[in-house]
C-alpha cells in the first residue's frame, strides 16, 4: 500500500488543529449551557455535537482550501 504523504499531512495538520479547538468549543458549550440551567443531558449533547460539526465543517473547509492552493 503507497502513502499518500500530502494527504498523511493535511490530516496530522487538521487533526492537530481541531484537537485544541474541539477542547475550547466544548468547555464553553458546556459552560453557557450550565449558566442556562441546562441539566439534560441529550439537548446538552446535542448541543455539543451541532456546534462541533459546524465547527469541524469549517475547519476542514479551511484547511483543505489551503492545502488546495498549495499545488
């Protein structure tokens, strides 16, 4: 099996990126969920899931743009 080592290292970058974002969206969802008097647990997930993937979404669209021009 041949590495793609251009695609090994747009997904080390991007995985590295998200790691720290990831962390930091989810405290503070879980932080102003926790002012609103949040305690479900399902919305709180919920919640969480839709602000990562949007997040993710636009993370990946970045780095995938740079990556792109990069050729």
């Amino acid at each position: 099996m041949k590495i793609n080592k251009k695609a090994l290292h747009e997904s080390i970058v991007d995985t590295g990126i998200g790691l720290p974002l990831n962390w930091i969206f989810a405290y503070l969802v879980l932080l102003m969920l926790n002012l609103f008097g949040v305690k479900d647990l399902l919305i709180i997930s919920l919640t969480q899931v839709a602000v990562l993937t949007v997040i993710a979404i636009i993370r990946k669209y970045c780095v995938r743009v740079y990556y792109g021009s990069k050729k």
